[in-house]
C-alpha cells in the first residue's frame, strides 16, 4: 500500500528501503525495545513486499502487524499468505555458489 515503506520503517531495526530485488534480513521490536520477531522483507515493487517469518509465530506477529497497522493508521495491506508459500533457508558462506549452481 502507499505507506508500506514508511509503515515497515517504523516496524523493523534495519533500513527496508532498499531497491526493487532486494531482501532485507531484520528484527522487528515492540514499542519498548524488546523483541518480537526476525524476518526478510523482500521488496517486490515500490510499495509491495513479501516477509518471511518463522511460523510459529505467525498469529501472533500477524495480530501485532496490524495493530500498529490501525494505530499508525497506515494504508498498507497486510495478509497471511503462510499456507500459499514455503520458505527454504539456505544460509552460510558457501550460499551464493549454490545458488548460482
């Protein structure tokens, strides 16, 4: 939505305004400092991303998505899209090479 930068900003200890094909790895905090979750955002378009969280606490980060959602009054959307998608993590030095293989 039009907000979505703005909104994820507010949301996320890392900077989330990076170029279209980026992926951010990033935490998310309360308004007290203290953790809620860890993600990647994957910024699809100027105002469209994709977050991949770990599914245990999906409900909960959901729930609290858009309850700063209705406070901040953002226009964004934000949907569960767990049961359309699944995430494989491939992490460490050698990543990129087998990757590009």
């Amino acid at each position: 939505g039009e907000d979505a930068v703005e909104y994820l900003q507010f949301l996320c200890s890392a900077n989330v305004d990076e170029p279209i094909g980026t992926t951010v790895y990033t935490g998310m905090q309360h308004q007290k400092g203290g953790y809620v979750t860890d993600c990647t955002l994957s910024r699809l378009g100027e105002k469209k991303f994709f977050m991949v969280a770990p599914t245990i606490q999906q409900e909960r980060v959901l729930v609290w998505m858009k309850k700063w959602q209705a406070i901040l009054k953002s226009r964004v959307h934000v949907q569960d899209v767990t049961g359309a998608y699944t995430a494989l993590d491939l992490i460490g030095p050698s990543s990129r090479y087998l990757m590009g293989t």
